[in-house]
C-alpha cells in the first residue's frame, strides 16, 4: 500500500470535522476540544486554568465522550496559540466538544523551564513557589516543559504523536526537558560543520530514561 504523502495527510485531517467560518477560540478553563492527529487518530485537549491545554493520553478513529475522556490521565500540558486554535476550528483541524469539569491535573498550572539560546543554565517556573536557575540536565527538571507556544495545525499533530509514544515520531519534535535536549543532540549529529548547532564541552548527553 502507498503511504500518503504530509500534504495528503493534512488536507484528510483537515476534513475530518465540520468546518466553522467564524470560529474563535474558547479558552474558559475546562473547554474540551478534540484534535485531528496524524494517521487519522483524534487525541482530546482540555483548556487548564492557566489557559493552557492538556491532553489526554486516549485515542481513537471516531469521538468519544468527554466523560471517557476526562476519566484518561493527561499525558502532557503544552500553551498553544489561541489565534490558531481559532484557525483550527474553521478549517476542520479541531472541534470544540463543550465545557466539561475540569481535569484534576489541569486546575494549576504545570512546571515550566525557560532555557534562553547559548545557555545551559535555565529557569525554572513552578506554581506557588518563585524561580529558580539550574542546569539543564538537573534531574529533577527533565519532565518539566520547555517554554514555547505551538500552532494548533502546524505543530500539535506532531507533538501528539511524538507525546503518545506508540509510533516513531519527527526527530525535531520537541517538548519536555529530555526532548529538548535531545533533539539538540541530533541537530549536532546531523550537521556538524554548522558552528551554531555544536554542544558546547561540559554538555551532558542524554542517555536514555529510565522508563524507556
């Protein structure tokens, strides 16, 4: 069987729900959406409190029910784009499924890590308790997600696949901690003549986790 190329598999999930001319983002905390993945699955995505969106680690070819959703752990909180959650809605991507109570997980906010450009020391932001700097490969961080805003149609379906962990995902896929830093390690494998993508000599590599 031919596989279909990306630009097929885009316009399928953009057809996989009614497309609404005037759609907006709705970003009221405990607002679930379901989201066109890649390879035709749809993953499911609550607004937190601190208007992010967590998704779940559920999936399937057809809509479940919110409560069959909310009763699934979340398997990552990421901040997306509003403007493009609305361009989402309006050209079929995402479908908001209604206001739900909000997932337990979701009611604050997630640890975040801000890891400026040429650095390997990093911020980290934690709910109720105030900034504090470590190494990027500090242990304790690495399930935490680097700060980022993603696209709703261009980036999520990736992030989704690379986060459900089923099937192979894009290398340049990024997210929490570990990812980050691996996908630098692979930006370094694959061009070494470029001097902005060398490690700098006291980087730690990555290994592999210890659930892997």
């Amino acid at each position: 069987m031919l596989k279909s190329c990306p630009l097929q598999r885009a316009m399928q999930a953009s057809d996989m729900f009614e497309k609404i001319e005037k759609a907006r983002a709705d970003m009221t905390p405990g607002t679930l959406y379901a989201v066109a993945g890649e390879s035709g699955w749809i993953y499911y995505g609550q607004v937190s409190s601190d208007k992010s969106v967590g998704f779940f680690r559920i999936r399937d070819s057809e809509i479940l029910s919110g409560e069959g959703v909310l009763a699934s752990p979340i398997m990552s909180v990421v901040s997306v784009s509003y403007p493009s959650i609305g361009r989402a809605l309006r050209s079929g991507f995402w479908k908001r499924l209604g206001r739900f109570s909000l997932a337990s997980t979701l009611k604050f906010p997630h640890p975040a890590v801000q890891w400026p450009v040429g650095t390997l020391t990093v911020t980290v932001h934690q709910h109720g308790l105030p900034p504090y700097d470590t190494r990027v490969e500090d242990p304790k961080i690495q399930a935490f997600e680097q700060m980022a805003v993603w696209d709703a149609e261009y980036h999520i379906p990736k992030r989704l696949t690379a986060d459900f962990g089923a099937e192979p995902s894009e290398w340049h896929v990024s997210g929490p901690i570990w990812r980050a830093r691996r996908v630098k390690e692979e930006y370094a494998a694959r061009f070494p003549d470029m001097p902005w993508h060398r490690l700098p000599s006291d980087w730690v590599l990555v290994g592999f986790r210890q659930d892997e």
